[in-house]
C-alpha cells in the first residue's frame, strides 16, 4: 500500500491518524519533531509525510524545506491547527503537496492521504519510465556503435580483399593501388583537402585499377610492346572499373573518380578525353600518384625507371596533362619533405555524419 509517516507534536493525534491509516493497510512511522522525523527519514523510504506545521523548535515548513534540500520528492501534506492565508501561501510556496486543516476527520484524512498516493504513484511509474527509456537509449546507442564498427571492419576487409584480387592475377603490379592510394592520400593532404575527401581519395587509389581483372592477363603481362588493339584492351580497364564501383557511396564519387584516373587535363587521356573543367580534382590526383608510381616501379617491359625520372616527367607536363597544383604538392612531399611510398593498407573512417 505505501509507507507513511506522521510528525506530530501531540501524541493522540498522532496515535489517532496512525490507527486510521493502519486500517487502511498502510505501514505508518509517527514522530514527535523534525529532528526524528529526519533520523527515521535516513532509515525508511516514505511514499508520504502528514505534518503538523507548529511545533517546538522546528516547524513543518521547515521541516519540508529541509526535505527538499535532500532532494526527497515525497509528497508532504501539512497539518494545522489556525489556517491563515499566510500560512497556506508560505506551504505551498516550500513545495507541500496539500495543506488541510485540523482536527481532521477520517474521511478528510482518507481522501488527502489517497489523492496523495496516487500522485506518488503516477510519479514513481514516471520516473521508473524515463529510466528505463534511458538504459534502453544507451543499450541502443551502444548496439548502433558496435555494429556499425562491425560494418566499418567488414568493408575495409572487403577493400583490401579486392585490392589484393589485383595482385594475386598480375604479381608484376604488387603494391600498385595500395602505393597509388597512400600516396593520392598524402598529396591530397598537402593540398589541404578534407579528412573526408583525403580517406575517399585513399580507399579509391586502392581500388582504381580494379577494371584490370576484365583485361586478358596475357596482355597485362605482356614482355614486349602492346599492339594498338591490345592497348585498347587496357583502357577498358577505366570502363570497367567504373561498372564495378558505381554502387560504392562512399565520402566522394569512387566511380566516377576511378572512370576519370588516365584523363588528361588538354584532353589527351582515355576513355573520354575529358579536359581541364571537366575532370574532378579527386582523379586529377590519382592520375599524377598513379604515373609517379608506375613509372619507379618494374614493368615486365622495362626496368624501374627511378623517382628522379618520374618527377621529371610530372614536373614536364605540369600545366598541360597534369593538374599544377597537384604536380607542385606532388613535388614538394618529395624533393623537401623526404617522402617515401607507403606500401601497407591504411584503414579509413569510411562513414562520415
Ligand atoms: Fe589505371
């Protein structure tokens, strides 16, 4: 039923209102001042206190005051004895949940002490809701969070697994995407390109030349000069690429931006010739970490051509094929800020708000 407890100074009163609300099945606590009243407080936890408002010492208001100071959300009914204005103005004022006048009678006393139960009631049911709710949100918040970095892993083990697939066909190129992507990476960011944009870049420099899984691997291993029909074999490999990531939403267009990576900024690239405007930044990148590396690395028809060589040919077409800003980025990582390529698969935050 509830725990109830009665702070009197008289005793029949509060041997009289402790036998009534017994009646009714409530468990009732009677003290004779404030001072007990707070001890048994300490003790019990109370559904209601009925107080009488004067008492030696320590009045009810007061007494109701120190209550709210412990932060006790008990509902308090005050008790007196010479109802004035003043009196009701001052109890409500500290917080009492009804004030009524002495002597009381049972039925009085039955209906405010009830009234009083049920509102305690309904406001235990409401904070027990808002503290479920509240487990629940941070069990939901940490299901979402580790599911999505269950997500994350799968999807960077995913990457890498299509990255190596490249490798495992065409040895020759081992490490390509991977050195391509790192690097794309590290001149973005030389740039001052977004994190977003910088891990986009990446995650696409490993998977750019995944269109060669469609070219014959005679071809990609070819010892010897490529015939104009076997060559254009090869730039197929932009098409496909762009087929097989264009349902990839990642931070930037990884389709788009793989269809775009042998474009030429006065047009002289493949498979659509696009020029200056028309290229993405993001591909404008790839392209100029794509020849850096290539051209330093062996190829089953030439020898590592060496980094000096590869910079040269940047630096010479700086402005015509290749975007300046990325040359000049692209050049500085390596001639003052001692750059090395970056073979190891570098995981990204993928997702973005
Ligand atoms: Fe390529």
């Amino acid at each position: 039923m509830g725990q109830i407890l009665i702070v009197d100074d008289e005793k029949s009163i509060r041997t009289t209102l402790k036998i009534f609300l017994e009646r009714e099945g409530y468990v009732v606590d009677t003290a004779e001042n404030t001072v007990v009243a707070l001890d048994l407080f300490d003790q019990n936890a109370y559904d209601l206190v009925l107080t009488d408002i004067i008492m030696p010492k320590v009045t009810g208001v007061e007494l109701l005051e120190k209550l709210r100071h412990r932060a006790v959300d008990v509902p308090v009914i005050i008790m007196t004895g010479e109802p004035t204005v003043d009196t009701a103005i001052t109890a409500v004022k500290a917080g009492a949940f009804d004030y009524v006048r002495k002597p009381l009678t049972k039925a009085i006393l039955l209906k405010v002490v009830n009234e009083a139960m049920h509102v305690r009631g309904l406001m235990e049911h409401k904070k027990r809701l808002e503290e479920e709710n509240q487990i629940y949100q941070h069990h939901l918040e940490a299901v979402v969070s580790k599911r999505t970095e269950a997500l994350v892993k799968t999807i960077q083990s995913t990457i890498s697994v299509m990255s190596c697939m490249m490798e495992l066909r065409d040895p020759y190129t081992a490490g390509h995407q991977r050195k391509v992507g790192n690097m794309a990476a590290t001149i973005a960011r030389e740039i001052g390109m977004t994190d977003r944009v910088i891990d986009g870049i990446r995650v696409t420099g490993y998977l750019h030349d995944i269109g060669k899984i469609a070219v014959p691997l005679e071809i990609l291993i070819k010892p010897s000069k490529l015939t104009r029909l076997e060559f254009d074999m090869v730039k197929e490999h932009t098409n496909s690429g762009r087929l097989l990531l264009q349902n990839i939403g990642l931070s930037i267009p990884v389709a788009e931006v793989v269809w775009q990576h042998h474009e030429r900024i006065d047009g002289s690239g493949y498979p659509r010739g696009l020029k200056k405007e028309q290229i993405l930044m993001e591909s404008s990148i790839l392209a100029v970490a794509d020849v850096v590396e290539a051209m330093t690395s062996h190829r089953p028809y030439r020898p590592g051509l060496g980094l000096e060589t590869a910079l040269k040919e940047i630096e010479t077409k700086r402005g015509r094929e290749f975007e300046a800003d990325v040359v000049d980025a692209c050049l500085t990582l390596f001639r003052r800020k001692d750059y090395q390529i970056e073979d190891q698969f570098v995981h990204t935050r993928l997702f973005y708000e």
